[in-house]
C-alpha cells in the first residue's frame, strides 16, 4: 500500500472535518448550557457567540493569506492545496459571524442595524471587510477562473490584501482598550504581506536586471 498517496488523499477530508471543529464547539456549548449565565458561553453568551466567529473568522483568513508566505520562504507547496478550502472557510466563519449579530443581537431590526453601520466605525469597517469578501468567495470555483481568466481573475483576488488588513482593524477597534491579541493578528497579517511585497519586488528587480 502506497501509505504516501493514502495520507495525502486523506488529508484534505481531515482538514475539511478540522475546519468545522469550532462551529462543532460553539454549537455544542450553546446547546447544552441552554444559553445560561452559568455555561460555558458566560453572563453574556450572544456576544460570546459574536465574537468567537469573529475570532475564527479572522483566524482562518490569516491562515489562508499564509499559505503561500509559506511556500515562497520554505519551498513547501502542499499547504498550497488547501489555499482555497480554508478561504472559503474564512468566509464562511465571516457569514457566521454577521448571521450573529443580524439575527442573535440585532433581530433581524434592519433598521437599527443600519444605523449601527453608519454611526459605529468598528461596524462600518466589518461590512467593508465582508462586501471585499463576497466577489472572492464567489468566484472560488474553477469555473469562474475560467470564465474571467487567469489574470483577471488573480487581479481579483489581491482584494483579500485590503480585505486582511480591515479585518484586523475591525478586530481592534471591537476590542475596548488597547490589547495584545488584535495587535498579534495585526503583526502577522503585516508579516504576511510584507513577505509578497518583498517577493513581488525582487520579482521585478531580478526581470528589470535580465532586461538591461
């Protein structure tokens, strides 16, 4: 048995079934607290559910800007598989997140959400983050790559640059005070950029060289 070939066609369904384990828990500790003061979603468990699928909202979209980081300094191409899997799982944690707020906190009261979008900077920038993350999700498939071509579809997808850099302000401006946790996701998410503007521009120096 080719045990190499077997670990790699498993992976992707083990990665997939991983990516679900914080719903899972979520779900879980939602269910069997009953929502309560005492469980483990705390005194206040619909802001407790808002954030955790932020949280993991943001978490995944990093994870995904740093697959190919990965490659570029390592050489590594085998995360490079998942790249889209795990996107689209930010995505999804991202819906999750803002079905949170419109259904759980706000009650589906449009009214008020919109207000909440004009006149709170924190929710403003969320929305952006989301409206720069829906042409992304939807033209995930190989279908739309197709369709728009490769160039056209990989100008597309630099929106998902902007898209973590917003992500990670929203984080901080959510959070009261200063703090250490959105202030390391903002470090890695710069990490992760500098790292392809370095490549892009030693790219354009190496091909301006070969051309004088």
């Amino acid at each position: 048995m080719n045990w190499a070939a077997a670990t790699k066609k498993l992976a992707k369904p083990v990665i997939f079934a991983a990516c679900l384990g914080p719903l899972a828990w979520i779900a879980w500790a939602a269910f069997s607290s009953g929502l309560s003061p005492t469980g483990p979603l705390g005194a206040n468990p619909i802001e407790y559910i808002n954030r955790y699928l932020g949280d993991w909202a943001i978490r995944f979209l990093l994870m995904a800007l740093a697959i190919t980081p990965v490659r570029i300094t390592t050489g590594w191409n085998g995360p490079m598989r998942f790249r889209r899997m795990i996107g689209l799982y930010a995505f999804f944690y991202v819906c999750l997140h803002l079905s949170s707020y419109i259904g759980l906190d706000q009650f589906f009261d449009w009214t008020e959400i919109w207000r909440d979008i004009v006149k709170r900077n924190y929710i403003t920038v969320g929305m952006v983050t989301f409206a720069l993350l829906v042409p992304l999700a939807v033209t995930s498939t190989n279908a739309m790559v197709k369709r728009l071509g490769g160039r056209r579809w990989t100008r597309l997808h630099k929106l998902v640059y902007p898209a973590g850099i917003l992500a990670c302000f929203h984080f901080y401006m959510m959070r009261k005070g200063v703090q250490l946790e959105p202030i390391l996701y903002a470090v890695i998410c710069a990490v992760l950029l500098g790292t392809r503007v370095v490549t892009a521009w030693r790219k354009k120096a190496r091909a301006g060289a070969k051309i004088t």
